[in-house]
C-alpha cells in the first residue's frame, strides 16, 4: 500500500474532526423580571451553545399594555433603585443604539417585544450579537422591559440613537447564571478552526 493512500484519508478524518464543534453543554442564563407595583412580571431564558452560536432568547411576561415594548440588556445588574439603577443600554463599543439586526448598535439592543390583548408576551428568538460568556457577556447586567416602543434609532432625534426613545422602564431584573456550559471549548473552537484549515490546505497541496 502506498503511503499516500493512508495519509490521504486520515487528513481527510483530521480535518473533519477539527471543524466539527464539541456536542457540549449549553450555558443558560436566566432573569426574573418585575415592575414596581408588581402587575408585570415574568421570565426571560437565554441559552447559547458553547460554540458561539447565536443566543436563543424564551420571552414569557405578563402584565403588559398591548403592543410593542422596548427589550434591552442595559449596563448594571443593579436594581438598588428599581430599574433607574441598571444604567444605560449595555454598549461596550461605545456606538450609536440600533436595530438587532443592524450592524452598529448596542449589544444590549434587543429589539421590541409584543404583548397581545391580553398584555402577554409568549415568544423565542435569536440573537447574533450577546453573549453568555468572554467580554460581551450579558450574564450578569441588567434587562429592561419599556412601556413603550423602541423607535430601532430611527426616530429622527439624538435620543433615538441612545435609547430608542422607548419609555419609561416597565419592569426590569438581573440576567444570572442558571447553567455554565464549558466556556473554554468556544476557545477551543476557535484554535481548532486554524487547525483544519491548515490541514485543509496541505490537503489541496498533497492532491495537486
Ligand atoms: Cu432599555
Ligand atoms: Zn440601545
């Protein structure tokens, strides 16, 4: 058997090995959010695979008026003075407030949420930009729940591009940790893309 035969299909194996993501535990991260007099209140889960997938975000509030409401993760996890304690949107880059699906805007701008006639908010999304783990973490800092709707920055006004003239804070609460999936894996993931695609290219060179 000639050695090119073996190393041939062993690369291939490596390679595919390298770029596969560990089937890992997912991180869960969770908040109890509540308004000051109490009447709304519900659950927000987030929960990110531990290879950097985006963050699916479970929404389930109740107490709410009809229609949109601004979401966002802002800076503090500090509820000292009710929600006026959590700070501004969380934006470690220091840009204008966007759209979720902008690429410039905060990392804590999440968007609206609906509530139906009945003030209920019962929805899952995702998002690309938040994190539950390394620098853009949101575990830990605040989420707010506005009693009116985030104008997305496009209002028109210099507080449309800071807080999307959303309104009075609703209800807000502190995102805590519910499961620490393996953070160091998403390190991993990264090195070990390097890796195959290194093995990638010495694998055309062999079959050229
Ligand atoms: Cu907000
Ligand atoms: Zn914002």
């Amino acid at each position: 058997m000639q050695f090119q035969t073996i190393l041939i299909p062993l690369f291939i194996a490596f390679c595919v090995a390298a770029v596969q993501c560990k089937d890992d535990v997912p991180t869960i991260a969770v908040a109890y959010v509540e308004g000051s007099g109490g009447k709304v209140k519900g659950n927000i889960t987030f929960t990110q695979a531990a290879c950097g997938q985006n963050v699916l975000i479970r929404v389930y509030v109740t107490g709410l008026s009809k229609g949109l409401h601004g979401f966002h993760v802002h800076e503090k996890g500090d509820l000292t003075n009710g929600c006026a304690s959590t700070g501004g949107h969380f934006n470690p880059d220091k840009v204008n407030h966007g759209a979720p699906a902008d690429n410039v805007r905060h990392v804590g701008d999440l968007g609206n949420i609906k509530a139906n006639d009945d003030g209920i908010v019962d929805t899952t999304f995702h998002d690309a930009i938040i994190n539950l783990s390394g620098e853009f973490s949101i575990i830990g800092r605040g989420l707010v729940i506005h009693e009116g709707e985030d104008d997305l920055g496009k209002g028109g006004n210099s507080d449309s591009l800071k807080t999307g003239n959303a309104g009075n804070r609703a209800a807000c609460g502190v995102i805590g940790i519910n499961q620490l999936g393996n953070g160091s894996v998403s390190v991993m993931a990264g090195s070990w893309k390097i890796v195959a695609i290194l093995c990638s290219l010495l694998l055309l060179r062999k079959m050229m």
